[in-house]
C-alpha cells in the first residue's frame, strides 16, 4: 500500500511552459485535493474532487487546472507557467468527508518557475 | 472567512523541556480542529484532532484541548524528543472536511 504517491518530486519551468503534476493514491479514497504551500502562508486548497467526474474550485483555483478520469489519479495541470507559481504542492486523499476521516499527504512536488 | 492564526517560530528547546504551540481561530458554526505534523522532506501527517468543544485530541505525548471560549486549540507536550523537531500545522475544518484551512506552520527545534 503506497498510499498518496506524486511525480515528480522537483521541476524547473521557464515562464509560459506547461505541465501536469502527477497524483495518485491506492486506498480507494472518494476526495482528493491538491493544495500549495508558500513561506509564511501555510497550505492553501488548489482544487478538489469529491469523485470520478467531478472537481470543484478551492481558494486559489486560477492558473491551474484538474480533471478526475479515475478515483486513483488526480492531476493538476499547468497549463502557463508563471514565476508566482513557484510554490510545493501537495496532493491529499481522504475516505469520506467529515473530521472521523483523516486526510493522508502526499510527499509533495517542490516547482520553481524561472 | 474562516482562518487559523498560529505562534511564529522558529520555537527552540532543548530535549525535555516543555512544549507549547500557540492556535486560535476565526470560524462560522462549529468547526473540527486539527494538528499537522510535516517532517524534513516528508508530507504532511495527522497528529491529532478534536471535532467539538471541549474534546481533547493526543497522540505521541501531544496534547490539544477544543477551548470554544477563547477560540484556541494549543498543542503541548511534557518532554520534547529531537525527534519532535518538525513544522506543526494548526487547521480547521469548518464547511466539510475536505476543505481544509491552515495556520502558516510553526517550526519546532529541539537540541540534544
């Protein structure tokens, strides 16, 4: 069980460069948020997925967009690159949507946009 | 809008002395609390949580009591290992669990 897996661990983009940040989980988890983490400002949520076939936004959703083909992968794309992006991103799953379920981390992907 | 305010650090300890991190929140209805734990390269973990007022979540030593009147969930432990030296998360959980909302993170540092 490898739990909440993403790819690739670090990334250099040029400013106007796409890519997709891989996520995937093995728990058979329903919800899957992507979040980023910036100095001084804690997580903020991205996007998120309550199931197959369905994102919504979170706090911070321009820029970047998701799509959830299958319950274990939830990529988030980028679709051009900007330097305001350069941030770590998490991905997380979670069983259900209330506090008894516990959200699970993945190791997160370390991005600088130059 | 719903926000987590949490102590800067870094906070620095020497091994067994005692630990507290302050949290205080700002939330509509009745939120459920949480702490996170993220250690050096790693993501991050669920250290503890409380989902009403006046629980008391704990795990590994930590300890954090829901304080509905002064709107604070303060994580401590007795006796710190350098082991506990990390970066710890207060979040809440206000409009489903899904959504979490975090504080900025506190770095623990705890020497021999």
């Amino acid at each position: 069980n490898a739990g909440v897996t993403q790819t690739p661990k670090f990334q250099v983009l040029k400013t106007g460069q796409s890519m997709t940040l891989q996520c995937a989980q093995d728990m058979n988890h329903e919800y899957m948020s992507w979040y980023r983490q910036d100095p001084g400002m804690g997580l903020r949520l991205i996007h998120y997925s309550v199931g197959a076939g369905i994102t919504d936004q979170g706090e911070v959703p321009n820029g970047y967009n998701v799509s959830r083909s299958t319950t274990e992968d939830f990529p988030l794309r980028l679709l051009s690159a900007a330097p305001s992006q350069t941030s770590v991103y998490f991905c997380a799953s979670t069983q259900g949507p209330g506090p008894a379920y516990e959200q699970y981390f993945g190791p997160g992907t370390r991005l600088t946009v130059t | 809008g719903d926000s987590v305010t949490q102590m800067e650090g870094p906070v620095t300890l020497s091994e067994e002395a005692f630990l507290t991190i302050n949290c205080t929140y700002t939330a509509t209805g009745y939120p459920s609390l949480f702490w996170y734990v993220q250690y050096p390269g790693e993501g991050l973990q669920l250290l503890l949580k409380a989902t009403k007022a006046d629980d008391k979540g704990s795990n590994k030593g930590f300890e954090a009591t829901y304080r509905k009147e002064t709107t604070s969930f303060h994580l401590e432990k007795g006796s710190v290992q350098v082991s506990d030296s990390a970066v710890y998360f207060c979040a809440l959980s206000a409009t489903g669990f899904q959504k979490l909302v975090f504080g900025t993170g506190t770095r623990l540092l705890v020497s021999p």
